[in-house]
C-alpha cells in the first residue's frame, strides 16, 4: 500500500470517528435511576431548588417542546405531580408517555397520550404503579427518575422524583 493512500485512510478514518463521536449525544444515554438529587418544587410548582441535571430537554427535541412548569410537588407525599409542557406545532402528531423503573426496578408505564396538539397543557401523573407491592408505603423516602419518551421511542426529557 502506497504511503499516500494510507494517510489518506488515515485521515479518513479520524475525520469518520470525530464525526460519528461528535453526533453521539451523551444525553441520550443516561440512566434509569436517580442520581441522589432533584429539582425541588413547593405545591404551586416553584422550584426552590435547582438539579441542574433534571429536565433538560433532548438535542433532538429543541424548539419541538419546553417544559413550562417542571414536575411538581417534588418533593411529593401522595404520589401524584402534575407537569406542564408547551409543544410547537411540529410536535402536534406526536405523542408521548412516561417511563419509570419500580421498586423491584423493572419498567413502568405512567403515563401515555397518543396525540397532544399543539399549544401549553398540564398533565397529571400518578405515581403509584411504581410501588411493586401496590403499596405508597414502599415509596416512602424514595428518589425515582421518570424518562419522557415520544411516540418513535426517543427519549425528550427525564428528571427525578421524590416521594416522601
């Protein structure tokens, strides 16, 4: 192989994995469970403390959605928030639910809605099936991080929870 072709295939080769390393979002690939802190909210939805991590919206989804209100009461004794989120118009036919893992760490569904337009709504999210037993007692005192899908499986936003 001529040396010429190889610094070619070189350079080729470092340009593709810069490129390929610079379009992975790391914000995709976050975990299923809480880091130990949250965004703290009072029952009128203001936040008294910010987790810097909690609520960021995906790369993907920039100008599709904002979070007007961020989840609250967090922390929550009745297990029950509400969230409210602004969509534009592009974002109109798509829909979304909410993932979360149990207490026995498998996945939940919390919440879906198939279609929901264009414009600011506030959704409400029950909590409770996180509680594998059934039971708000096993949720007492814990921290648990609820992902944001839309309806193509593509993560829009996550932040933690906590029940007290």
């Amino acid at each position: 192989m001529k040396a010429g072709f190889r610094h070619y295939l070189i350079y080729t080769l470092i340009a593709w994995f810069s490129y390929a390393c610079e379009n992975v979002s790391s914000e995709e690939d976050i975990s299923n469970f809480p880091d130990g802190s949250y965004t703290h909210t009072d029952s009128n939805g203001k936040i008294t403390d910010t987790d810097n991590d909690d609520w960021r919206i995906q790369n993907y989804f920039k100008n599709e959605f904002y979070i007007v209100q961020v989840p609250f009461p967090n922390p929550t004794i009745e297990a029950q928030i509400a969230i409210t989120i602004q969509f534009s118009q592009t974002f109109n036919s798509l829909g979304f639910y909410v993932m979360g893992m149990n207490t026995n760490d498998f996945p939940v569904e919390l919440y879906r809605s198939s279609n929901v337009g264009f414009g600011t709504k506030t959704f409400f999210l029950n909590l409770s099936p996180l509680s594998a037993s059934g039971s708000l007692q096993d949720l007492k005192g814990k921290l648990f991080r609820l992902r944001f899908y839309d309806s193509q499986n593509r993560l829009m936003t996550y932040g933690d929870i906590k029940i007290n």
